[in-house]
C-alpha cells in the first residue's frame, strides 16, 4: 500500500485561513542541507515575532536540532519551544479510559494564547468553497439512497495500518444488507481506487468510487453529505470529524489510545489493547498486525449498525444474522 501525502497547498490556498506558507521537500536527501537552508532564508525575511510549535513529541536530540535551526532563522520568541513541553507524553483521562486527543495536546499547549474552542463546530470550520461545495455535491449525486449515505475510506498511510481486503469485502457485503436504502460513496487517493472498486461492487444500492476523483477539500465537503463515515486511522476520518460526521475506526494500537481517534463523543472507535500496544512501529514483522487483525467483521458491523440507528435511520434491518469473523 503506497504512503499517500496531502500537500499544504491542497488544503490551506484561498482559503483565509492563513496569511502564507512554506512548503518543505523533504524527499531530497542529498539536497537537504541547501533546502534547510533556503528555508531558513525564507524565515529570516518574514522576521517573525513569535514561533508557535505544533509538532508531535519530539526525543532529545531532535528537539535540539530544531531549536538551534529557529534560533539560526532569527525567531524572537517561541511558544511550546522547551523540552519539557516538546517530550511530554500525552496526558491519560480516566473518566474515557484512554489518553487525550493530539488535539487536546495542542489546544493545552497554546492555552495562553486563548481558549481553542474544540467543542464548538465552527473551530473545526474550513472554509470550503461554494465551487468545491458543488462539486461534491454532483460528485455524491449517483450515492444518494433513500435512507441516506455511508461514506467509507479503505486506504491508510501505512500497511500497518490496514485491516485488510478480506474484512472489508466481508463486512461490505454484510452492511448492504443491513442498510438497505442507504447509498455508499468511496473516497481516497487514486492509488486505491481499484481496492475499492472491489468493495463498492458487493453494494446492492447506488454507489460510487471516488477515490483519485476529488482533491482533498472536496472530499471533505463530501463528508458533508454523509451519515456516517467509516474507515481506518487515516486523513479521511479527521475530515469527517470535522464536518460533524458519526465516524467508525478500524485502529491499530500503534500510538497511544484516543491519540488519533476522532475528535468528540459521537464517533465509534475499534481499538485493541494487545500486550505490544504503543510500539510505534510502521511495519510489525514479528506479531501480525495482531492488534488490527483480531479486529472482527462483528464489531465493526455492529458499530455502524449503532450509529446508523442513532442517527434515525427506520430502514436499518436487524434481523439479520449478525456477521461472523
């Protein structure tokens, strides 16, 4: 499975949510040095006043290197710049059972610029475009049924990260049954359309691929459309998060618990804690994915049934035999 990145220009240009941006090449390893140093070039001319730093947690050595880079660009002050706050461990909550969302994290660190807001809906607002509103509008139009849509991703940044081709088509071919009336839309890279070809054909409603089909702002304004979003821990979950979207996610236990899960209480998220959790690994040689894979076609199923039904839909049939592993 090919690692697919957004670029910072598919999702920030035209949008007013930033004044400017750099973007960085990292694939050039051996031009990396000159591209440090044109960015710090670039850095330099803006003069900036203030460094606010939204990285992940960083190890010693890293963090060190970074600091004597913003130092080299000029940078009056920094927020979240010392070591303590830039290898804190995210912080557990016991009323969840699990740690903090990344953006919790991020929200506690820049709390003396302000309160972030992440429970009201207009924090997670992008601006989306009456051009890319429209156009994922014609783009769902084939989807629509008459109960609803589920919207689903089966792509993941790693292999790591992939329940598996197997389960999915398993579980496809279960919740057409089950949700009968509702329409689905695929989306993702391009890379995956094929992959989920083969998904959307066990649909016995309308469907419709869209994977290489709309840039990212577009997918998310097809999230827009639908009722519940289902897929892995990937880009497109956040987006449908974002839009105010019931998600399930299919979660390895690679990073910590809660993490990475959707932000707020009304998303569903498979997640199993095996004895090798938070190993960080992007590629388990030694366990088979045993943290993914044990995940069964019933709980997923089971979960979009839950939220399918939270969200009022009269069509969903449970009398259907409930699906095996």
């Amino acid at each position: 499975m090919a690692k697919v990145s957004v670029p910072v220009k598919a999702i920030l240009e035209g949008t007013g949510l930033v004044d400017d941006y750099f973007e960085v090449d990292h694939s050039d390893v051996r031009g990396r040095l000159r591209t440090r140093w044109d960015l710090c070039r670039r850095i330099r001319s803006w003069r900036p006043d203030l460094l606010i730093v939204l990285t992940e947690v960083r190890e010693f050595k890293q963090h060190f290197s970074e600091l004597a880079f913003f130092k080299l660009c000029g940078v009056r002050a920094m927020l979240n710049m010392s070591l303590a706050e830039r290898s804190a461990p995210h912080r557990w909550v016991p009323e969840r059972g699990r740690y903090e969302y990344e953006a919790e994290r991020l929200a506690r660190l820049v709390r003396s610029l302000g309160d972030a807001r992440l429970d009201d809906s207009a924090s997670w607002d992008l601006r989306l475009s009456p051009t890319e509103r429209e156009r994922a509008l014609e783009a769902v139009k084939p989807a629509r049924g008459t109960a609803g849509l589920v919207v689903c991703s089966i792509g993941s940044a790693l292999g790591i990260q992939d329940w598996g081709a197997e389960k999915w088509l398993a579980m496809i071919e279960e919740l057409t049954v089950r949700a009968d009336g509702y329409g689905l839309a695929v989306v993702g890279a391009g890379s995956e359309y094929e992959r989920s070809e083969a998904m959307r054909t066990r649909w016995h409603g309308p469907s419709v691929n869209l994977c290489g089909r709309l840039g990212i702002r577009e997918t998310a304004a097809v999230m827009k459309h639908a009722d519940v979003y289902l897929g892995h821990d990937s880009g497109p979950i956040h987006l449908a998060a974002a839009a105010g979207v019931p998600c399930v996610g299919v979660y390895t236990a690679r990073n910590p618990a809660g993490q990475w899960f959707p932000y707020g209480n009304q998303h569903r998220v498979i997640f199993h804690d095996v004895p090798c959790a938070g190993c960080g690994l992007s590629e388990c040689t030694v366990y088979a994915k045993r943290c993914i894979t044990s995940i069964t076609v019933a709980e997923v199923l089971g979960a979009v049934e839950d939220l399918l039904l939270r969200v009022g839909s009269a069509s969903l049939r449970r009398d259907v035999v409930r699906a095996s592993e």
